[in-house]
C-alpha cells in the first residue's frame, strides 16, 4: 500500500487554527481506521485521532475538545481540523492508516508549529 500525504502544516499563533488534510492511497472504505500522529522534538509519537471505517471517532485527551478528525470517502481524504492551538501543540503529524490485517501505514508527515 502507497503512504498516505499529508499536507496542511504551518506557522501559527497560539489560539489559531489549523487544518490537515491526508489523501489515501486506497478506497478508505476498505480500510479499517485512519488516524492521526504526532511527534515532537525529542519525545516519543504521540496518538492525536482516529475514525473507523464504520465513523466512530477517538481522541487523545490532550486534543479532545479542540481536535476534530473527519474524512471524505468520496475523495478518499481524512482532515483533523485543529482549533485553539497552543505551543504544546507543536510537533510533526502524520497520518496513518491501518488495513483489515493490522497492518500500518505511515505518511512523511507535516510540521505543525505554534508560535507567537
């Protein structure tokens, strides 16, 4: 399976807004969840979000609230709409989508920073 692309990422004041956008590779119908990562400098890869094939949507408590994961089956795209950013929030996010097996696949990620 082809990496899904994320794009989306940028500068961005505390407070602001941000979307992200990852297109898959593959019908996401056919997937059984597509999520959302992150990684700041020197920590380990954080869980942000997740929707399931059947729409059910997760959230990591420092996001929930403030995150809002949703997709496009028709264009085959997931977005994470991220509102009331903080600097904590800074990291590289990367999409990831995980088939009927278990298995994952990772995209090369976007640099989201927020900073006054």
């Amino acid at each position: 399976q082809a990496q899904p692309v994320e794009s989306g990422g940028g500068l961005v004041q505390p407070g602001g807004s941000l979307r992200l956008s990852c297109a898959a590779s593959v019908t996401i119908l056919s997937l059984n969840a597509m999520g959302w990562y992150r990684q700041a400098p020197g920590k380990q890869r954080e869980w942000v979000a997740t929707i399931t094939k059947g729409g059910s949507r997760y959230y990591g408590d420092s996001v929930k609230g403030r995150f809002t994961i949703s997709r496009d089956v028709v264009a085959n795209m997931v977005y994470l709409q991220m509102n009331s950013l903080k600097p904590e929030d800074t990291a590289v996010y990367y999409c990831n989508t995980k088939d009927d097996l278990g298995s994952d696949t990772w995209g090369q990620g976007t640099q989201v920073t927020v900073s006054s």
